[in-house]
C-alpha cells in the first residue's frame, strides 16, 4: 500500500476562512457545505464521513492524502483530515475515507469544507490546528499577521522518516508573516522529544520587550531548524533550547533585541550538532548574543558566519568546556562593539578533551577582551589561526592559547591591526571591508551584514 501524502495547509487572514472553503488554493475547485446544502456525519473512532444529502461532485479533490477535510464536528476534538478514497467516485461521492480516525465523539449534521485557504489556527480555541498536524505537514502562512494567544504553537508529530512539522512563508523571497505575540507566553513551545520542527521566513515578534515569553522555546525535542526568520525578543532569549537529541540549525535569522533581553540564541543541552550560522543579531545590550550552557559530553557546536553586534557579549561558552569531547569551532564571524568581551569563556577547569577552534574571526571594539578565558585554558585551544583583533579595551586575549604571551596568542597569522569596515554607524551598520581593508583578499572571510 502506498504512503499517504502529506498535507500543506495555507492560511490567510483576509481571504481565508475558517468556517468554509475560500481563496486560491488546492483543490482546483474549493467544496463547502454552504454552497452545496450537505453536511456530513462520521461515527466516532471510525474514519468515514458520509454526506447527509447524497451524492456530491468533488471533482478536482485528490485522494492520495494531500488534500484536506475540515469538519466543524465537536470542540476538543480533530478537524483536520487527510482524504484518501471515495464511495461513488469524486463525481457522485456519498460518503469519504480518511487517514485519520475521527475521535470519540460521533459527528452529526457538521458543516465542512475541502480547499481553498484557512483564517487561523485557532478556529477551535480547544484544539488548535497545529494539534492536528502529522509528520510532514506544512502550513504555509500569507503576508497577513497570525496573532497567537496565550497558548503557544506546540505541535508534536514531526519526525525523521516522514518529514517535520513546518511553518514557513507561502511565498519566502517576498515575505515573512507576522507572528504576534501580546502576552506573557513562548510564540513556539515545543516540548516533545521525538518532535521535529523548521520555522522558516516568519518574523516572531514578542509586541512589547517587556513581556516574559519567548519566541522559539524548546524544552524537549528531537531536532530543531530556524532559518530565515525576523526574531524580536521580550525579556527572555529569542530562542531558547533546552533539550534536544539530534541536530540544531539556527540559519540565516535576524535578532533584534533591547535592554530587556536576557539573549539571542541559548542552548542548554543539545546531545548532537549544534550549528549556528549567517546570522546577523544585534541590540542585546544586558546579555549575549549567543550562549551555551549545555555541559553535555560528546558533541560539537559550530558558530559560523554570523555577524553579531551591539551586544553585552558575543559568544559566551560556560560550564561546557569542563566536559569531556566537546569541541567549539567559531569562524568566519564578525564580533563587534560588545560592553564586555567579544567570546567569553567561563567555565572553572577545562576538560581535559575540549577541542577550541577560533578561526577567520575579527573581533573589534569590546568593552573588555576580545576572548576572555579561564586560567589554565590556554592549555587546551586546538587552533587560533587567521583572526584579526583590533581595539578591544582589556587586550585581545585573556590567558592566551600555548600558554604564549602576546597579546592575541602564539598560533598561525593572527593580525592586530582596524579591519576598515564600509560602516560602523548606529542604524546604518554594514560590516564589509571598505575599500583598503587588510581582510580584502587576505585570508579570513568576512560575512556581509
């Protein structure tokens, strides 16, 4: 028997409806029970919907999994079905089959609707539709803003065989949805460990910096991808990660913060590879731009590309280096104008297997050091090659690598010297080599703002 399809549901706030089908989008010709006087009826934990009327032409409805019936049925329970045959044929269709088992409750005389574009995902304040989602559904989400309640995004079913939950943009090059949140709540809040989760081309925005939730919060999940996202924190990091057993993607955001934020993007226990890359976070005045606290053995963490600026600190590793084989690999980022230290390191005693690569970085303009670590650190850094420091107030480096003493170590082409950036203006900040740059063709490659 062949898989069932997986569904992509889109949703529109002004042409999208949640009580009937609308808009554009498959199937070819959007069914509902308003325009065709049926309603349908499906007997508890069955998964066969029959029409009160008779026979309805559903020409144009697929029935491979892809297209989706919603049912008005009983608050609390599913709305969201997957349609995989049909009795009588799509022409004269008496009754259809679903994917998906109805529930508990018998559904009698529900309006229903095939295709076309949903309002919201809160068309049943008790069952949200994200609750309904399986492993690779997508929604899709027009330029129009979804305002989110007090109850967070929390979907459950994604997972690596058959693909993850997605929230994405309908159209990613020319837009990213508003996701509103106006109270004291995570906009996501994923909390099931075999979850697996991309937000992708949505701009998370917390209304007010002094709200106490988070935009994308994890506390237990099997893998994790944001990319392309506009993220604006409250009080809280923008994205917090707690635990997760396989790969964290952070790709390619922008993090804009306040003086009220705690920090960009925290990790707290990640068991596999973290990669963090081609961000751009700034304005996080009273904490980092990037942390991890995760004292987990046996993984890696990859920091690369990302332009960070404007914040307490840049990269702040903790108790994490007083594991055992873990490696921190940060290259290729700008770090600049921190209060405090360009990359902190601040666990007691370093594991004896931590691996450090700092590669390729400039590290300008910080409070204190460019990267500040603990004393006996300098015993264990793995590589220091190809980084340009410039202007930091305490020195480039606190207990530098090899237990050397200049000022920013004693490994490979290193370079003290203004990297020349096209601007460093509040507001107008374009961190790419100005003309007579030394990073012009030198080596290290400097990500664009």
């Amino acid at each position: 028997m062949a898989a069932v399809a997986v569904a992509t549901l889109t949703y529109a706030g002004t042409n999208g409806t949640d009580t009937a089908a609308s808009g554009s989008n498959a199937p070819t010709t959007a069914h509902t029970e308003t325009s065709l006087s049926s309603q349908i009826s499906g007997t508890g934990a069955g998964t066969s919907f029959t029409f009160d009327a008779g026979a309805i032409d559903l020409t144009g409805v697929l029935d491979d999994g892809t297209d989706v019936l919603w049912t008005a049925g009983t608050a609390g329970e599913r709305h969201l079905f997957r349609i995989v045959s049909y009795t009588g044929g799509k022409a004269a269709c008496t009754a259809l089959v679903v994917n998906e088992a109805i529930g508990g409750t018998t559904i009698t005389a529900a309006n229903w609707a095939i295709g076309g574009k949903r309002k919201t995902m809160v068309n049943d304040t008790s069952r949200y539709d994200w609750i309904d989602m399986a492993a690779g559904w997508t929604f899709l989400f027009d330029n129009e803003t979804q305002t989110i309640t007090s109850a967070p995004i929390a979907p459950t079913t994604g997972d690596v065989a058959t693909g993850p939950n997605t929230f994405a943009s309908s159209d990613p090059a020319s837009f990213q949805p508003v996701f509103s949140q106006a109270n004291a709540a995570s906009i996501f809040q994923i909390a099931t460990s075999t979850e697996n989760i991309v937000i992708d081309s949505l701009d998370l925005t917390m209304t007010a910096t002094t709200l106490a939730g988070l935009p994308v919060n994890v506390t237990s999940a099997l893998a994790v991808c944001v990319k392309n996202c506009i993220i604006r924190p409250g009080t809280y990091h923008s994205v917090q990660i707690t635990s997760v057993n396989g790969p964290i993607v952070i790709d390619n955001n922008e993090i804009i913060g306040s003086a009220n934020c705690d920090g960009g993007v925290k990790v707290t226990s990640g068991r596999s590879h973290v990669r963090i890359t081609r961000n751009s976070i700034h304005g996080i005045t009273s904490g980092p731009a990037l942390e991890d606290t995760d004292t987990t053995d046996t993984r890696d963490w990859t920091v690369d590309h990302n332009v960070l600026y404007g914040c307490a600190v840049g990269v702040q590793l903790g108790t994490v280096v007083d594991a055992t084989n873990v490696s921190h690999t940060i290259e290729y980022n700008t770090i600049y104008n921190m209060s405090a230290a360009g990359i902190d390191v601040n666990g007691d005693s370093p594991g004896t297997s931590y691996q450090f690569n700092l590669v390729g970085n400039v590290i300008s303009d910080c409070g204190t050091y460019g990267v500040d670590a603990p004393s006996g650190f300098e015993n264990n850094i793995w590589r220091n090659s190809n980084n340009y420091y410039y202007n930091n107030t305490s020195g480039n480096w606190n207990n530098p690598p090899g237990g050397g003493t200049a000022s920013f170590g004693t490994d490979d082409d290193n370079t003290e010297t203004d990297p020349l950036f096209t601007n460093v203006g509040a507001g107008t900040e374009d961190f790419t080599p100005a003309s007579g740059s030394p990073l012009i063709d030198a080596g290290p490659v400097v990500p664009t703002a």
